[in-house]
C-alpha cells in the first residue's frame, strides 16, 4: 500500500523514471520541453531532486490503460523472490504495473495501468484517498471494536488517522482508511488483540471490485474512469 522506497538525492530523470511516468530518456525529453517542475521552477537536466521537494509533470497522456485486478491470495505485487508469482505473471495483461501494494496474504482490488502519473497522486496520503477493505478476524469482535478502531490505534508509536468502520457480523468488519501504512489493518487489529484470518480490498476511491472473480480484470472506462481521474487531478 506504500510506494517502493528510494534512495534520496536523485537527478530528476531517475526520479521520473522510479515513479513510473515515463523512462530515463523519455524524462529527459520531458524536462528539455519544460513539462516537469521541481517547487514550481522548471526543472533543467540532471537536477538533483530531494526525497522533500514537489515535482509536477505536465503532459497529457494518451491512450493510457487503466485496469481494476482482483488479485488472489500468494500473487505478489512488488518485488518477488524466488518461487514467488508476480502479479504480472498472473494476468495476460502487457506494459502495466500495479499501483500500490496489497500484501501476499491479501486478496482484492488493485489497479493496473501504465500511466505513472496516478502513482503519487493515489497512493501519497496528503490527498487522503479513500480505500475500503473486508476483514475477518479469528476473535468475536468486542461492543467498543468500531469505536476503537475508528478513533486511531497506536501501532508501534504511530497512531492511525481517524477511519470508518461497519460491523458486518461477530468476527467480520469493513474499514475505509486514508492512508496505507505496511501491513496497517492487520498491525491495528494486533493491537487491539485480533488475529486477522482474512482481508479483501473491495474499492479504491470510486473503483469497486463489482463482482470480478479471483484473477480476473476490467477495463476503466466511461464515466468511472472519467471520475477516477478527475477525482485525481489528472482530467
């Protein structure tokens, strides 16, 4: 649920390539015609860029591809090791990636594309983007479970920002957070004395998982993607 992590300074290209706008090269073509912005002053080639500092890319994408996957239990987003099946091996889909993470126990919504500019703009948590998981637990949730949880649980000195939750039954609940924490459903559960035994991503912003069977996709289109991307900034 997090972006991948990078070492920091790094030039302006890297940094564009790292988020998935575009490669190396093409950022350098990019920069030369003044579409990137680095704190609001056009960047020039081989700026460095600090982990603190706003890039802005101004380009219009087209033909861009936008996917939502249903992803199932031990397919791995980011970073497999050996043995392991990567999400890109689990679906006939070519030149996309995934946005975000949804760890290998988790199965759900994730969205495919490959137009990098959605990267930050859904997965920084300043823009507070919602996301609603489905979660079973092994214990039968206590009467003041959805007041806690709601309020912020303290995982390891970190409290969680304020949340919604609904009861669905005695040991199952659904949570809308607005930030993506590792492991942030399952660490708060732990907290409160709750072992997870299941947890399903169902919606992101206004893209919901709609019936998709495990492993299989659709294509955004029409008035869903159009909200997606204006809801992001990016119509």
């Amino acid at each position: 649920m997090t972006t991948d992590t990078a070492i920091f300074p790094m030039r302006i290209n890297k940094y564009l390539a790292h988020k998935n706008y575009c490669t190396r090269r093409e950022a350098d073509t990019l920069i030369s015609a003044g579409k990137v912005l680095i704190n609001g002053r056009k960047a020039k080639l081989g700026d460095i860029v600090a982990e603190a500092d706003k890039v802005d890319v101004h380009f219009r994408a087209k033909n861009m591809r936008y996917f939502a996957y249903n992803k199932s239990r031990g397919i791995i987003t980011h970073s497999p090791q050996l043995g392991e099946k990567e999400i890109r091996q689990a679906t006939s889909l070519v030149g996309v990636f995934p946005v975000g993470r949804l760890d290998k126990d988790s199965h759900g919504l994730i969205i495919l594309t490959d137009d990098g500019r959605i990267t930050d703009k859904l997965l920084n948590p300043e823009y507070e983007h919602e996301k609603e998981y489905v979660v079973t637990v092994k214990e039968t949730l206590a009467a003041n479970f959805r007041e806690r949880m709601e309020k912020g649980v303290n995982i390891e000195g970190y409290t969680t920002k304020p949340c919604t939750v609904k009861i669905l039954g005695e040991k199952k609940f659904s949570i809308t957070l607005t930030e993506g924490k590792k492991h942030q459903i399952r660490r708060m559960c732990a907290s409160l004395g709750y072992v997870t035994a299941d947890l399903e991503r169902i919606r992101i912003m206004n893209i919901k998982l709609a019936g998709l069977k495990l492993g299989e996709h659709r294509a955004l289109k029409d008035a869903e993607l159009a909200s997606f991307l204006r809801a992001l900034a990016l119509a």
